[in-house]
C-alpha cells in the first residue's frame, strides 16, 4: 500500500486539485500530439546542425527522432488519459504513469507486439537525445 504524507493528502483534498490534475491530464495528450505534429512535419530538423552531419547520419537521426517522437506520441495520450481518470474520480490509483501506459497498451488489441513497437521506439527516442547532443543548436 501506497503510504500518503500528511501534507499530500492536505493538498489532494483542497478543491481545486481534482481540476489541476484533469488539466494536467489534457495538457499530457496535447504534449502527445504535438510530438506526433513535430515527428511527421520533422520540427525536430530545425535544431539539429544537419549541415555538420554525414547523409548517414542525417537518415540515422532522422529515422530514430520520428519514431521515438511518435511512440511518445502515443504513450503521453495514455497517460493523459489515466490522469484525468485519476482527476474525475478522486482515485489516484488511475494515474500510473509510463508504466501504467506501457501496461494499458499490452494489455489492449495492440498486445505484445504493440509494446515491443512502443518500446523500440521509446529507445530510439533515447538514440535521437543521445545523438541530438552532438548536433543540437545552441544559442549561447
């Protein structure tokens, strides 16, 4: 069991958090499409140094940043979704996070195959930070 501090279980109880944590839940699938948005118009190009990069590399980056944008485009959504469960029902058990997320999607249609799918492009939005270190824009 899950042990509450006094003074989480204070704010939880102030009448406006149920409305904080819905918002916080639309706010989570906005931020879910927005990296679909960003992975199908390739946003993420414009703060790459693509003119230092090898074409190989420019097809790696490319291919690793919209697959892990889109799998994140479908996990936030998810995880949008459970907190405003969590929101509406006062039951915090709805909101499990990434984990929660990972378990809804394997549990659903999509299956085993479906979370090997979210999960391979989970890394390969690891992969896309990891090499957008070397070739981020930054203005100093």
């Amino acid at each position: 069991m899950l042990a509450i501090s006094p003074k989480a279980y204070s704010i939880s109880r102030w009448e406006g958090f149920r409305f904080v944590v819905v918002a916080a839940g639309v706010a989570v699938i906005i931020a879910g499409l927005v990296q679909i948005r960003q992975a199908y118009r390739e946003d993420y190009r414009e703060d790459l140094k693509t003119g230092e990069m090898s074409s190989a590399e420019q097809r790696a980056i490319s291919t690793s940043a919209k697959v892990g944008l889109y799998a994140r485009g479908v996990v936030f959504p998810v995880i949008g979704i459970y907190l405003i469960k969590s929101g509406l029902s006062e039951n915090a058990a709805y909101s499990n996070g990434v984990g929660g997320a990972l378990n809804e999607i394997a549990t659903s249609d999509a299956g085993p195959v479906g979370l090997a799918l979210v999960s391979l492009g989970l890394a390969a939005y690891g992969v896309y930070m990891v090499a957008s270190a070397e070739y981020r824009k930054v203005n100093a």
